[in-house]
C-alpha cells in the first residue's frame, strides 16, 4: 500500500501535463478593485452622533457663560483713589429695610418647592444672639415657618432658649409660606448654617451667618461701606467678645468715637454691625462699662422691635 496518493500526469503526445495546483491557502475578493462610497446616514454610529451632539450643547452654554461674564465685566466700577471715604458714605444709596425685598431664589437659588428652608445649628452654651435678632428682622420682611429643635448631643435646654422664637403655632400649610427658619440646639463648636442642605457646606461662624441673613433684607451698599461693615464684624466677634480685657477696651474707645460722629456704627442706618457689636456686648457682659456714647447707642438698638426678643433672653 503506498503512502500517499499523488494524481497522475497526463500525456498527451509526447508532452506531459502536470495537475493544476492552488498558488494559494485560500481566496479573497480584492477589496482595492471596488470603488470607494461614503457611508450613508442610516450606517452613522449612533456613539459618535450623541457625542457630537453633547458637544455642541457644551459649546452653547460656554458661549452664554461668556456672554453673562462679559455683561457683569462692564458693570464693574473701581471707585478713584482720590474720592473722600466719608463722601461715599454719606452718598450711598442704601435700600432701607421697609422696601423692596431680596429675591429669595436669586440668594437661596431655585428649587422644586414653593418654601426655602434655612437650618442652623448652635450650641445652647454660647446661644447666637445675633441670629435672633436677624430672624425677628425678617419675620418683618417674609412670611416665615419658624421651628426650634434639640439635638441628641445636648442632654438639656433652657426653657427660654426652647421657646426663643415665641409660641410658634403652624396655623397655615407650609406651602403658604416664604422662608423656613429652623434653629437646632447641639453640640458644636461654633454657629453652622445652610440653606441647600444636600449639596452645600456649612457656613461657620456667627459673623459670617449674620452678614448672609441681614443680606436677605435686601440692603445694599457701595464697596467702601460693606468693607467698614465687615471690620466692625470682625472686631466684634474676634476682639470684643473673644479678645482679652485690653482689647475689649480698646474696641469700646473706637466704637464711643464713631458713635460720636454718626448715629449708628456705618453711616446713618442700622446695619448688620450694630446687631452683632450689640448682642456682643451682651454676651461679654461690658455694657455696663461701655462709654457715653456707646450706652447712647444700645439703647437705640433696644428701643427697635427685633432686639425685644433677645432683651428677654437677658432678663
């Protein structure tokens, strides 16, 4: 039996024809013979067209945002060097508490429900006067829910503090009203606030949580005048009411000779720096010793309705 087969050459006449052979493995159509044709719409990657698509919305909205820049570039002023700070003062157009009102979804955003709500914790040890005297000042301006609540982390709260809001009865349904203010008694270090409570962070600090409350007042006022605000803030709370006994002193002097010049701290209005010096002064315990002037001017603070309530905290 013979290992292989081979097929056999034929002959014909004397020449000798081999078998045809494959020159290949396999065959394939010659793809560089057909002509090219651009790919019709229906075979477009579906992939690619949202891509596209998702860039051009991107570029939109960059052009609209530097659309909105441009716009707020030329509304910016850099006030002359050479102007006289108390001109500008006494020239500042300040919106008076009685007017017209912050637009809540411009400062606390837009939202889903008719009701902005504001959180703030706070330790019942060192109660933020301050911010209760903002809340009375608002109820003024908005209609606002009001609730006060305790903390698992503070075992127990003075009566008064409970009830720092007054009796708070929910006569209507919480749609009907404008701002939810609620205050929580706990343990923390220092007054935290929010106003978006899934997605911001907390804003800290007494002063900074009075500039952004006193803001929903819808008061305004030049560069120069809320810098004098912001100082005195900042005094009040870091020296007068945190500093030692010598700077405290010091304070006093400064604000006795301002209050000399002026009916209140900035300019000719209540401004958020006389709420927060006045409730410092309260916590520290130095109104007693305070000069001429600066009893003149607590009693211009206590005379107003919104401090009426922080006055029977004191008592």
């Amino acid at each position: 039996m013979p290992m292989y087969k081979a097929r056999p050459f034929g002959r014909v006449g004397r020449e000798v024809l081999a078998a045809q052979l494959p020159a290949c493995m396999y065959r394939l159509p010659n793809l560089h013979c057909r002509p090219a044709s651009p790919p019709t719409q229906e075979e477009a990657d579906p992939s690619l067209q949202a891509l596209e698509s998702r860039q051009e919305e991107i570029l939109k909205r960059l052009y609209e945002l530097k659309s909105a820049v441009d716009g707020l570039s030329k509304m910016i002023q850099t006030p002359d060097a050479d102007f006289d700070v108390t001109n500008i003062i006494q020239t500042d157009e300040c919106s008076p508490l009685t007017t017209n009102g912050a637009d809540l979804d411009l400062m606390l955003g837009k939202d889903y429900g008719a009701l902005k709500d504001i959180v703030i914790n706070a330790n019942p040890s060192v109660p933020p006067l301050s911010l209760l005297v903002l809340h009375s000042l608002l109820c003024e301006r908005y209609k606002i829910l009001s609730a006060v609540h305790t903390h698992s982390s503070v075992k127990s709260v003075p009566e008064n503090l409970l009830k720092c809001f007054g009796e708070q009865t929910k006569k209507q349904p919480r749609h009907e009203y404008q701002l939810g203010f609620t205050l929580i008694w706990k343990d923390v270090p220092k007054p935290q606030m929010k106003f978006s409570i899934q997605t911001m962070c907390p804003i800290e600090g007494e002063g900074n949580i009075a500039r952004f409350l006193f803001s929903l007042c819808g008061q305004k006022h030049n560069a120069v005048t809320s810098t004098l605000i912001d100082s005195w803030i900042d005094t009040a709370i870091f020296q007068l009411k945190e500093g030692s006994s010598k700077e405290k002193g010091a304070v006093l002097r400064s604000m006795n000779a301002a209050l000399g010049k002026t009916s209140w701290l900035v300019g000719n209005e209540l401004t958020v720096a006389d709420i927060v010096a006045w409730c410092a002064l309260q916590q520290t315990g130095s109104a007693n010793a305070a000069p001429a002037n600066v009893q003149k001017w607590m009693k211009s603070c206590e005379n107003l309705a919104p401090f009426s309530s922080v006055m029977k905290l004191l008592k």
